[in-house]
C-alpha cells in the first residue's frame, strides 16, 4: 500500500508517500521560514499564500522522486487539524481535489496523531502499547497515554505557553532571530546556565500540567535586572532558559510514566530536537528504567511522512472513508477513535 501525505498545518509545506513496505520512499518540504522570520512569527495569510503556490509542484516531484504516478497512490492522507485555518484548506482543498480527479480515497489526519508516532519512522520503530509521548513544540505541550491507534489519554498540558512559544519569546529577549529554539540552543552551548536562577514553574503541583508563561516573564526580568547585559551575559541566560525548559519536562514526563505505570516514553514534536532535553530524557529515563523513543531530527519538525504514515496504518485498519468533514483548526486529540 502506498500513501501520499500532505502536511500544511503552519508553515512547512511537505509532501510524502510511504509504502507500507519499503517506508519512506519519497519526501519533500518547502520551509516558509525565511519568509516569516522578518515578522518574528508565523503570519496566517502569508503562509496560506505559500502553501497554495507551492503545494501542486511539490506532489508532482514526490511523485516523480518515487517514480510513480496518482494511478500507484491508494490513498492520501492531509492533517486537517489543528493549526492555522487558512493553511489547512490549501491541504485539504487540494487533497480532496486531486483524490476527486485521480477517484484516490483521501483520510483526514490529526496534526499531533502523526508526531505521537513519529518514531515509528525511525530504525528502532514505535514502543509497544501502551506507551507515554511527551508531545511539545511551538504550539502544544502535552503528556498522553497511548494505549493504541486511536486511544489516547491527555495526562497533562500547558495552561499557558507551550515550551516552543516560551522559547520564542525568550529569544526575543534575547535579540535572536525566529524561530527562537534552535537560535537559544545554539547561544546556549558556551554559556553558563548557573549564573541566572530561573523558576521551575508547576514543577512540584500534584499533576502533570505545564505553565511557561512565568519563565517567559523571568527571563524578561532577568535580562532588564542585569547591570552589565552583555553577550556573555545574553548567552548565560539563554543557557539558563534552555535548562530550565528541559528540567521541566524532563521531570513531569517521567513522573507521569511512574503514575500511569508504563515504561516507554515517546517524545515528540518540534522541541524534540533539542539536544539539552535529548540528553536529560535519556540520562533520567535509563536512571528510572525507562525506554526513551525519540524520532530523528527530521521527523520532530512538522513533515508529511508522519501524516503519511499514520494514514497507512489508518487504511490498514479499515478507517471509513467518508465526506462529512473538513478542516478543523481547533480538532481536539480526546476526540479521535
């Protein structure tokens, strides 16, 4: 079975097609970084522009690349939610259209579904059920238990900021440059995160919840009281704000693992790439006997090969194919089956 992903949630524009035996056969993204890293964010109308010049070229060259053509797709599987909806129309509107022309079933996808089985992409592949996925990034930071295709326990998530977006907003703090997380965590390398005492917030609460808004406001205040703000000192808080971000997650993750008595943890998501909390998973998790499953570098950002993978383990087992649905930018993950 082969199915062509489509993935146009934010701003990453990808096209994949996974073969239920070979993997991964082909796999593009057409990243808008450049051009919303001027406006320090993700502008909603500039990406849907992007998405809609680009997306038709870019499934032409997977195709290519895979040496096949809409007749060798069964099926396409496109995120429809959540994310910015604008974005997601161009990926629908075009998935169901060339499903329509080429009669290819087309299944809608939910953005974090393909991140929680990411690392089924990977060599080592996915951890039996169940299994505990720390799933964070720009926009979600959650803790679900996975207990299989479909059934999913959020344990705990963020009342405020994601961990993605405080590292964003830290970044500009810190005069970096969009998207904030790799910027910090290059700055980070050579600084000294003992030299600023950051908060751990909701660290020890009797849940598994997050709160980043009140770091965001600590580094604030941590660069405005610094008497001498220098780079040195620039790169000593951006250490600091890296440790601190990873020490949480680190800690509320392996405790709700404790809790829900499993001893695999999958993380996932665009903050997975980040080597600081890489290594501080991993180190705690062997200390606590517990398996960490992370997706390589290039399957933590969004990508199609996660929506197309999750859509062929969906086909396999015999999802409805039906049309009462379309782009949901606020689709809940308790609401899937």
């Amino acid at each position: 079975m082969r199915i062509l992903g489509i993935e146009s949630s934010c701003d990453e524009t990808a096209v994949a097609i996974y073969d239920s035996q070979q993997g991964i056969i082909a796999e593009r993204i057409a990243s808008q970084i450049e051009t919303h890293a001027k406006f320090g964010g993700v502008v909603p109308e500039i990406a849907s522009r992007e998405h809609l010049k680009v997306l038709p070229a870019l499934a032409s060259k997977v195709l290519r690349d895979a040496n096949c053509d809409w007749p060798d797709v069964d099926g396409i599987a496109v995120t429809a939610g959540p994310g910015l909806m604008g974005a997601l129309l161009v990926g629908v509107t075009y998935a169901r259209s060339v499903g329509l022309v080429n009669d290819i079933p087309v299944l809608p996808i939910h953005h974090m579904e393909g991140h929680l089985f990411a690392p089924g992409l990977s060599n080592e592949g996915l951890p039996a059920f169940p299994f505990m996925s720390l799933l964070v990034s720009g926009g979600h930071t959650m803790l679900i238990r996975v207990d299989g295709l479909g059934q999913y326990q959020v344990i705990g998530q963020t009342i405020d900021d994601a961990a993605g977006e405080c590292f964003d907003k830290a970044a500009r703090v810190l005069g970096l440059p969009y998207p904030g997380g790799p910027e910090i965590a290059k700055l980070a390398l050579s600084g000294d995160a003992s030299v600023f005492k950051l908060p751990r917030p909701m660290l020890n609460k009797p849940n598994f919840n997050f709160s980043f808004s009140g770091l965001k406001t600590a580094v604030m205040y941590a660069a405005k009281g610094c008497e001498n703000f220098n780079d040195q000192a620039k790169t000593d808080l951006a250490a600091a704000t890296e440790l601190a971000i990873a020490d949480v997650l680190t800690k509320k993750s392996i405790k709700a693992c404790q809790a829900e008595g499993v001893n695999s943890l999958v993380i996932a998501g665009g903050v997975a790439a980040n080597l600081t909390l890489r290594t501080m998973l991993d180190k705690v998790a062997e200390q606590e006997g517990i398996k960490l499953y992370v997706p390589s570098f290039e399957y933590c950002t969004d990508n199609a090969g996660m929506i197309a993978y999750v859509g062929a383990m969906r086909f396999a087992q015999g999802d409805c194919i039906h049309d009462d649905w379309d782009a949901n930018p606020r689709w809940k993950l308790q609401d899937l089956k």
